[in-house]
C-alpha cells in the first residue's frame, strides 16, 4: 500500500517537472475576455501543444497554454483571449494576443 502512494506521487511530481514553465516575460500575459481588450492592439494569433494528455490532461493544458503564452510574450502582448482549448490525448490552445495599455 505505501508503494503505491510513493509511486502515485513520484508520478505526480514527474508530470508536473515536465510541464512548459513560463518565461518571466510571460508571467505578465494574463487572460482576457473579448469584451475587455476592444482598446487593446492585436498582436497575432498564438497556440500551444502538450504531449500530456489522457489522464494527465490537467497537466497537459496548462503545459499548452504557458507555451501559448510564452509565444505571446515573445510578441510583446500582455493579454490572451482563448479562442480554443482542446483536452484529450493531445492537449491543444490557442488564442489571440493583444497589448493593452
């Protein structure tokens, strides 16, 4: 019983280390919603892909998004709207970029 707890664990971690971390650029792209960034500049259209997916899709969407928001940044946005986001085997984002003032 105490091995698969160890091992549930030691599972866990290894999924999360695999994750796409953000740039320090990135940790200041935030989510938006369409309403909110009418007086914001478009920057482009951004996605992201994880090869976690299945059972560790919470993993795999988050890994996706920080790839998605990291491109963002190396735009020069500071705002996101997803447009999509698709769980399943193979996790996938995107959404558009903006620079609000």
């Amino acid at each position: 019983m105490k091995i698969k707890i160890v091992l549930t664990i030691l599972i866990s971690l290894s999924l999360v280390g695999c994750a796409t971390t953000l740039t320090q650029q990135a940790m200041n792209v935030r989510d938006a919603v369409a309403n909110t960034v009418s007086n914001c500049k478009f920057i482009g259209t951004v996605s992201g892909t994880s090869g976690w997916g299945n059972l560790a899709a919470s993993v795999g969407i988050k890994s996706a998004k920080n790839q998605a928001r990291n491109k963002a940044a190396q735009l020069g946005a500071n705002r996101i709207v997803w447009t999509s986001i698709q769980g399943g085997y193979s996790p996938y984002v995107s959404g558009n970029a903006y620079e609000c003032k």
